[in-house]
C-alpha cells in the first residue's frame, strides 16, 4: 500500500515554458510595448502640463512671460513662400530652426488649430489668437521632447540590450531639466532631438554594422547644429562610432565623407545662415558663434562673474536644478560605470558626454538647458549601470531601489514644476495688484538687471510695466500711466524721488554679485531689503513645491531656470 522511496516526478520538459519560445518572446513584447506607452503618455502629460504659462493676455497680448519665444516665433512673420521670401534675416538661431516652426504653424492652420493674419494689429487686438500660435508651437516643442523618450529606448538598447533602454527611457521621461525645457518654444529641445536621433544610428552602426547608419548618424548631427549651432559639436558622434567600430580600411576616407554630408546637410538646410557670412548681416551668425566658444568674455561676463569656472558650474547649477542631488549622484555612478567596463558602448557615449562637458564648460555657459545633451547622455549610462546591476547576482535590489528612488524623486520634482507653470504667474498677479492699488501717474521705479544682454532687459517686470517701442510706434500698445523712472540711486534718494518701487530676486541677487561693480545700486538693494526708505507693501514668490514641501526652499538658480518664478516685491516710500 505505501511506497517509502517513490520515484521522483519531473516535469515534462515540453511543458516547461521556454523564455525564448516565440509565445514567450510575443509576452515580453507586448509587456516591453506597454511600458514603453506608458513612459511617452507619462512624459507627455508632464511635458504639456503647465503649457499655458505666460501666454498673452490682456498686458502682453503679442508676446509671452518667455524673453525668446516671441523672437522665434515673430520672425516667422518674415517668410513668404508666395514670393519666394525664405530668408528670415535673423541669423542668431539657424534658418532651420525657423522653418520648423513654419511649417509647423503651416499643419496647424491646416487643421484650424491657429490663424495666420499678416501684421501685428490683429493680434493685438486678439489676445487670444496669439495665445493660439504659441501654444501650438508649445506643442510641438512637447511632441518633439516626447519623442526624444523613444530614441533614448533606442539607444538604450542598441547599446546595452532592451532593460537599460526601458531604463533610459523611463529616466529621460521624467528628467526635469528636459520637461521644463520641453514647455518652451526654445532650440534646445529640437536639438536634442537630432542628437538623439544621431546617437540612435551610429549606436545601430556599433551592434551590426553598415555606413549607411553612420550616414544617417551625421545627417542628424548636421540637423541637430542647425537648431542650435553649439551642437554641431555632436558630429563627434558618428566620427567616434566609425573610430570605435570595426577596424576597416579607408576609415579616414570615410571620416572625411561623413564630415562633407553633415558640411552639405547644413549648408542645405541653413542657406541664409552660411550666406550671411558673406554680408553685412553676418556679424549675427560670427557674434553667436564666437559667443558659443567664448560667452564668458564676450557677452555674458556679469552674468556668470563671481561664479566658479563652467566645469564645476554644471555641478552646482545645471545638474543640481537641471536634474536634482539624487539623479546628479546617478549621474557619477553612470560615469564611472562606463569609465570601468570600458566596452566600444560606453566608450561612445563617454567620448558625447565629455566633448559636451568641455566645450559648453570652456564657453562658461552656465545655463540649465545648455547642459540637455549630457544629461540625455547620462541617461543612457545611468540606464545600462542600472540594468548590468540588475542583472548580478547580489545588487539586483539595490539597482531597483536607487533606480526607483531617483525616478520618484525626478517625477515628484517636474510634477513640482509643472504646478507652478499652472498657476497664474507673479507678474501677473504684480500687475493686477498694481492696476488695483496705485493711481495713474504715481512715479514708480523698477529695478532692472545691471548688464544681462538676454532675457534681463525686460524680466521678469511686470507686464504692465514694460511696452516695446515698436508696439508704441504702431499704436498697438500704450503705457500704463505710470510715471516710470530709471534705478538712478541720486534720484530714489532726491525729496522727489520714487513712491513706489518694483524689484524681484532676479536682479537684487546679481546687485548683491556685482558689487564691486554696481556699488551704488548694490547698497540701495541692500537698505531696500531692510526697509531703509521703503517698506514692502506687496510680494508674489513661492518657487516648485509638492504642497508643504518646496524643493530648494534657498535657491538661486541660473537665470534660465528662474524664468517661471520671479519673486516680485512692490515697495513704498515711507512717508518723510
């Protein structure tokens, strides 16, 4: 009745599932695809969230809150394709660039998304109409950062197998330096695209083979330059992939032949841009070119001056606000990952991130979205060390718990972001409290940014404050009647000086950096901020924040990464 020793059972081997089976390979398809949907719709909600920030209104009706969008987007108003008018005669940004955003407002009238009305009257009358076209470019600069998720997958994969391309992407989906940028009608977002897209193809070329990807490779390249002239840097991409893969002869030939496609691709691409060099225009294309190998020295000293050298500036501005503490220290694990394993993968990918690393930080361009490429780059590192973890046998819990700890962390932080985006802006709320409480010809003065060439002209000032001469000069606009006066530190302390004075953080931290520069203007900011004379009588702040929890609570980020959230203090004059 009873057996003591029975026969041991097996399975069946035919009834064992086999992992390489094609109804196995069919499930991790599917589960590989879900992911991957999941990542994009995630990235696109964040990277859309928020899209309606700073459009124009009622105080700025033909431009945003953004100090470059309506540069962009206004000289689009120059094409005409009727009378064969291509040139955009602007040549700080590429031609290329341009037409992208034509002939995205050209899909956009078609499908009656917005409405393209020669001059500037309609739409000043039409708030609402020029709201529409900036949005709709938002859009595109937001499918385009979408996309941007798939090729990080691609390569990825190609490089280090398909976990660290979900890896890659699901990092790059929530990486916030690339969600912010990805609300704006800006180059940065573009070029990164190409660049990716670059990366994708010679990675490919690496796995399998082929020039034809390696031609592919550097016509991106040569696209990715003509949406920003910084990255035609990336034309190291493919030329490291042809030095990295199999040893061939005719390599030099070969380098040579790639160098005259992206060479050819440009020029085709950017015809105005290459032949302004030869006119008396071209001052334009040589001064940012110059400025993007030197920008310290040649236009944006005061603003970097005091501030540790480029190389050291990514780390404490551009990846400590661009990404976050947790995704930077990632970032030295991807690094070191690479430096160690030393295979032709990471060997590309280290050759990017430091060709990137050291021309934007010899430039001294301490901007948050300068620094985009080698954070996509990091991304993909971050991804295969992350994946080679989880593949050994005692760290597989660690890599998921630090992958998902600065996944959380990146998420939160964007999600942060995009909430201040929503939100109505402080210069907004400063101008209504303006229009509110100060009567017409009350002498207000504004602080204004002591050097900044860019965006510090005119930001982040209330609206009402600021009105184009052009927008005068054609009856568009009229000035809010206040009786403005200059930062003149003998006026604000003359019996007849200011009742009213409006400045933000985005000047008084650079007063208080430039000093020895400024010194009369540096003390005025300095007893303005402990009520000598003045006394605050209004202020609209308040940086990213997850309800009582505000990220960098002590901040004081590059100036491209203040442009959402300006603290504005209204101050007035204490009675004599």
């Amino acid at each position: 009745m009873f057996q003591l020793n029975p026969k041991p059972q097996f399975p069946n081997p035919k009834e064992i599932p086999n992992p390489n089976s094609q109804s196995a390979r069919e499930k991790q398809s599917k589960g590989l695809g879900f992911a991957l949907v999941l990542f994009c719709v995630g990235a696109f909600v964040l990277r859309t969230w928020g899209i309606e920030w700073g459009l124009p209104n009622e105080f700025h009706p033909l431009r945003t809150l953004h100090p470059d969008e309506a540069l962009y987007v206004g000289t689009v108003a120059k094409l005409d394709p009727g009378k064969l008018q291509f040139d955009p005669g602007f040549y700080n940004h590429p031609n290329f660039f341009v037409y992208e955003i034509a002939g995205w407002l050209g899909v956009g009238k078609l499908l009656g998304a917005v409405e393209l009305v020669p001059g500037l009257a309609y739409y000043a009358e039409h708030p609402e109409a020029s709201a529409d076209l900036y949005r709709w470019v938002r859009l595109g600069t937001a499918l385009l950062g979408t996309a941007t998720v798939l090729l990080a997958f691609l390569v990825g994969r190609e490089l280090y197998g398909r976990k660290a391309g979900l890896w890659a992407a699901a990092l790059f989906s929530v990486l916030p330096v690339a969600v912010v940028d990805a609300h704006y009608v800006k180059t940065d977002t573009p070029q990164l695209f190409w660049l990716a897209g670059s990366l994708a193809a010679a990675a490919r070329f690496l796995r399998q083979g082929g020039f034809g990807w390696l031609l592919g490779s550097a016509a991106a390249a040569a696209l990715a330059a003509s949406n920003k002239y910084s990255a035609g840097i990336g034309i190291v991409i493919p030329l490291a992939a042809l030095w990295l893969g199999k040893a061939e002869p005719g390599r030099l030939r070969r380098a040579s032949a790639l160098c005259a496609l992206a060479a050819g691709v440009f020029v085709l691409a950017n015809p105005f841009t290459v032949l302004s060099f030869f006119r008396e225009a071209g001052h334009d294309v040589r001064f940012i070119f110059a400025a993007t190998l030197d920008a310290k020295t040649l236009f944006l000293e005061s603003s970097f001056a005091g501030k540790p050298p480029g190389w050291i500036g990514v780390w404490a501005d551009g990846f400590w606000y661009g990404a976050g503490p947790l995704f930077e220290a990632a970032i030295v694990g991807g690094l070191i990952f690479c430096a160690r394993r030393r295979q032709s993968a990471d060997r590309l990918l280290l050759i990017a991130w430091l060709v990137f690393y050291v021309c934007i930080g010899y430039a001294e361009v301490q901007f948050v979205r300068f620094w985009l490429p080698c954070a996509f780059f990091s991304c993909i590192m971050v991804g295969g060390w992350l994946s080679a973890w989880i593949d050994g046998e005692h760290r597989g819990l660690l890599a998921w718990c630090a992958g998902g700890a600065v996944l959380a962390y990146s998420a939160a932080y964007s999600a942060a972001f995009d909430g201040l985006l929503a939100r109505t802006d402080n210069r907004i709320l400063a101008s209504r409290w303006m229009q509110e409480n100060i009567p017409p010809g009350t002498p207000v003065a504004r602080l204004r940014h002591p050097e900044y060439a860019g965006a510090g002209r005119d930001f982040p000032l209330p609206p009402i404050v600021y009105v184009t001469e052009k927008e005068m000069a054609l009856g568009l606009r009229k000035p809010y009647p206040l009786a403005w006066m200059p930062l003149d530190p003998v006026a604000l302390t003359a019996p007849d000086r200011a009742l009213y004075v409006v400045a933000s953080n985005y000047e008084t931290r650079d007063y208080a950096r430039l000093a020895d520069r400024y010194p009369q203007e540096a003390a005025f900011v300095a007893e303005l901020a402990r009520g000598v004379g003045y006394r605050l009588v209004a202020c609209f702040g308040g940086g990213p924040h997850l309800g009582p929890l505000r990220i960098f609570p002590a901040a004081s980020p590059p100036h491209d990464w203040l442009y959402a959230w300006p603290e504005i203090w209204i101050y007035r004059r204490r009675d004599p």
